[in-house]
C-alpha cells in the first residue's frame, strides 16, 4: 500500500480508482471535486504530524494511519462494495542486505548503494 504526506495527494490517487466516497462515521457524500476540496481544507487546517500518513485501499478507500501501524479509515469508497480493508498497515518487505556492509538493497540490485559491493 503506498503512503501519502497530505490528504490531497491520497485524495487524487483515490480519485483514480473511485468516484464518490462517504464519511466512514457519517452519511456525508463526496464526488471528487468535493474530495479534492474537503483535502484542500483538511491539510491547510488540520495538518497531520509527521509520524502520521495517509494510506488508499485498491478500491480507493483513504485511511489514516498516526502511529505506523494501526488504520483508522476515514472515507470509504461509494458504494461501498464490502472489500476488506486491513486494520494495519505493513511495509513492503525490505528482504536483502548487502553482505559486505549490511545496507538493505532492493530485490534484484547488482550492487550495493551504499558500499559498491557486488551483490
Ligand atoms: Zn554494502
């Protein structure tokens, strides 16, 4: 799952992949143009800290996540086609390291981007 910094950068990835959207705890509807607005405001008044970050589900559904892990999901996509969402949220696997200094490397890398070892 990727992760955004602002509202609106979730929100116009989400908007990629649904078009209306309701408040998780309300009734509250919103079309992208709407969304976009609502993203507007939320990050010029309310702006997440650092640690925090936004998280959109493959049906375009927005969550929050303040502490790293557990997602609190804000806007829901419309209708709401019952796909689970999971309640946290994990890294893609960082599974290779360089032997010579320990630096992770992405999977399939030929050297290492720290050191220069060949892997
Ligand atoms: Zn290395």
């Amino acid at each position: 799952m990727e992760r955004f910094n602002t509202l609106m950068e979730a929100a116009e990835f989400s908007a990629t992949r649904c078009t209306s959207w309701s408040f998780a705890t309300s009734n509250d509807r919103y079309d992208v143009k709407g969304l976009l607005v609502l993203a507007e405001t939320s990050d010029s008044e309310d702006p997440i800290d650092e640690d925090s970050f936004y998280v959109v589900s493959p049906a375009g559904a927005i969550g929050l996540c303040e502490d790293g892990e557990s997602i609190d999901w804000l806007l829901l996509p419309n209708p709401d086609a019952g796909q689970t969402r999971p309640e946290a949220y994990t890294a893609a696997p960082q599974i290779n390291f360089c032997s010579k200094c320990g630096n992770p490397v992405t999977p399939g890398a030929r050297f290492c981007g720290k050191c220069g070892n060949r892997l």
